[in-house]
C-alpha cells in the first residue's frame, strides 16, 4: 500500500512540475508579447467608426437643431399671472469631444413678442440609438416692449437616432430671468437634431 502511494504521490509531483513549466513559458511569451508595441495601420483617426469605436469620432461635428414646444411664462409683479404660449428657435452648435458640445440658440415665444438669444454647453451620454443630456445656456430675455434682462437656463433632453445623422427627441428647460419682476418660464419642446 505504502508502495501505490508513494508512485501517486510521485506521478502528481511530476504532473504538477510540468504544468508549472508550461504556464511558466505561457507567461514569458505572454509577457513579451505585451512588451512589444503594437502598430495601427492607416491615417491618424482611421480606427474611430470600425470595430469597437462604431460611436465615438476623433473630430468634432456640427450640428442644428430646430425646437417647438409650449412655455408657460410666469411673472411674479404683484399679479402672479401664468400664461402659456406656443414658442419655437434653433439651436447651432458644435461637440468638441462626443460628450461635449458648445451651441448658441435663438427662441421666439410667439404671443408675447420675446425673443430669448442664448450660449451654453450640452453635456451628452450617447447610447445608441438613444441619448441623454444637460444643458445650461446663459441667455438675453428681450421683449419687444419692456427691458432686457439677463438669465440662466438649465436643461436636459432626451433623443433617438432617426438616421445616421438626424435625431428627434423631447426637451425640457427652465428659464430663470433676472429681473424685477422675477420672471420664469417653462419650457417642453419637441427637438429635430441634423448632424454635418
């Protein structure tokens, strides 16, 4: 007895060197493959759009983007009068990286004669065919009669891919003027999203 486990003790000892020495060169050759550098083929960004880069872009791109929605406009000048209007602009703007974007915006809210110009950034998480963002312009509240006023207007949205380079989607915002008046709006529009 003391014969058979002395040959299985020696016959796993054996087994269990040679696995070593097997893993042992597996890791030397994976070693020196992970030292030697690899090599893209083709010109600087020719790798984004294939493979595992299908969404993400190594340039910039332009887009435009129309909206059209209600807002509900409420001024707080001892009246406390909420009133609710059609309103509709654009949006131009330009994402730097793909989750970054800088745009500039004209909106007309319709019965009231205002016109609101703004600049801010979009914050984007693209998740195909879906897409979330925040936004937050610094905008000019200009009615045709009474005084300009500046204020802040943050946002966010939602959009699905139509196209390869059109979305349609939802946005919300909040308008925060500041004036003496205290005005608010708020904002749910429709967004159609063209890609250059």
């Amino acid at each position: 007895m003391l014969r058979w486990t002395m040959m299985a003790l020696l016959a796993l000892a054996t087994t269990a060197a040679a696995t070593d020495g097997t893993h042992s060169t597996n890791r030397s050759a994976i070693a020196m493959n992970a030292a030697t550098p690899g090599r893209t083929d083709g010109p600087e960004g020719s790798e984004y759009g294939k493979g595992g880069y299908g969404r993400f872009r190594s340039e910039g791109r332009l887009y435009a983007e129309g909206f059209f929605g209600s807002a509900i406009v409420h001024r707080d000048d001892g009246v406390d009068a909420d009133q609710t209007d059609l309103f509709g602009g654009l949006y131009v703007g330009y994402r730097m990286e793909n989750w970054l974007g800088f745009q500039v915006g004209y909106a007309r809210i319709a019965d009231q004669n205002t016109s609101l110009w703004s600049a801010g950034t979009r914050s984007v998480f693209d998740a195909d065919p879906f897409a979330y963002y925040v936004a937050l312009d610094a905008e000019i509240y200009a009615p045709e009669v009474g005084e300009s006023a500046f204020g802040i207007a943050p946002g966010a949205g939602i959009e699905v891919l139509l196209t390869e380079r059109i979305r349609a989607g939802l946005r919300i915002q909040r308008d925060l003027i500041f004036s003496d008046e205290s005005i608010g709006i708020n904002r749910l529009g429709a967004t159609i999203r063209l890609d250059f």
